[in-house]
C-alpha cells in the first residue's frame, strides 16, 4: 500500500485539509493519506489550543465515510515536541508502506524546510510533496520533490477560528460534523 502523511495541528480542520488529502490520492496514486495531527508542533505557534483530544476527535469526524484516509495518533500518544523525522519512522515501521512514503508540506513550509531536523534524511526517507496552499507558482525546494498540481483553497484554520470568536458562519468551511462537535463543545468562542 503507498500511504502519505498528512500532519498539522487541524486546530481545526477544515475543508481545504480534506481536499488536498484527497488531490493527493487522485493525483499521485497514493492509497491512503494518513491524517497525523501534532502534539505540539515545533514550527508553529498555537494561538488557541483547544486541547489535542478535541483535536483529535474533530479529526476522526472529519474524515468518517473517507476511503483512503485514516488519523493516526502517534504524535499524541509519543506526547512533546513533533518532529515529522521521528512520524516518518514509526510510519515506516507500523505501516510497512510500498516504495517511499509520502510527506505533504505546504508551499508556506518551504523556505524553513532546511531547519527541520533532519531534514536531509526525511527527504531521503520519503517522498516530498509539496502542495499549492498560498501561491499557484512553484515554490522551489532544494530537495527532489513533487509538485501537487491541487486547486489552491483560501481557507485556513486561523480564518476559521477567527469567523467563530465573532460568531460568523463557518459552514461550508469544516466539515458538518466537525461544526456540531465544535458548537456542542463551545471551541473557539
């Protein structure tokens, strides 16, 4: 099975997130995206942290009814800071995937991509996908990779966030299921 990685904080997740999972699969072939959300990202300030357990069900809600996709909580469960070098090699060892894995970054992650640990070995050790998420061009990376040809979507978790502090609609945005969690447990509000 050719399986991708697909980590963030989904804090929450939202369409765009689905969507470019599912580009992925349509597009290189991958069999199954793996959806692994972060314990606490090292590159990325949480502003609002609603606590990885909501994280996490919101994600598993999010990608019900989705073939090809599952979560995995690695990251949770290992608990610290998230390095996708150390994801990537329980990946490895769990999944025994075909070929290399796959490791989607968005083209916003790029220009940092040196200063993540170990990077020269995650390059070597997976597939780099780089996917569209604020411009349409290429964003170079000096490592091999893939460019994903995906429709770049204007959504961000941040937006979503900030539409619910102010009580603006988020339908459309996340997912049906998702909403309901996220008003049944008074997030981001």
């Amino acid at each position: 099975m050719r399986l991708a990685i697909l980590g963030g904080t989904f804090n929450p997740v939202h369409v765009g997130h689905l969507f470019l999972a599912e580009e992925t699969l349509a597009l290189l072939g991958y069999d199954r995206i793996l959806f692994v959300p972060a314990s606490v990202p090292v590159h990325k300030m949480m502003e609002i942290e609603v606590g990885a357990r909501h994280r996490l069900r919101m994600l598993q809600l999010a990608v019900t009814g989705y073939r090809g996709f599952r979560v995995d909580d690695c990251e949770l469960e290992r608990g610290g800071d998230s390095y996708a070098i150390d994801t990537l090699l329980d990946v490895l060892e769990r999944y025994r995937p075909e070929g290399r894995p796959g490791l989607i970054i968005g083209d916003d992650l790029v220009e940092g991509f040196t200063s993540w640990r170990q990077a020269s070995r995650l390059a070597e050790l997976a597939e780099l996908i780089v996917a569209h998420r604020n411009s349409a061009e290429r964003v170079p990376l000096e490592y091999p990779c893939r460019y994903l040809v995906n429709t770049l979507l204007p959504v961000s978790s941040s937006e979503i966030r900030r539409r619910l502090a102010c009580g603006r609609s988020v339908r459309n945005l996340v997912p049906e299921r998702v909403l309901r969690y996220i008003r049944r447990h008074g997030l981001y509000v």
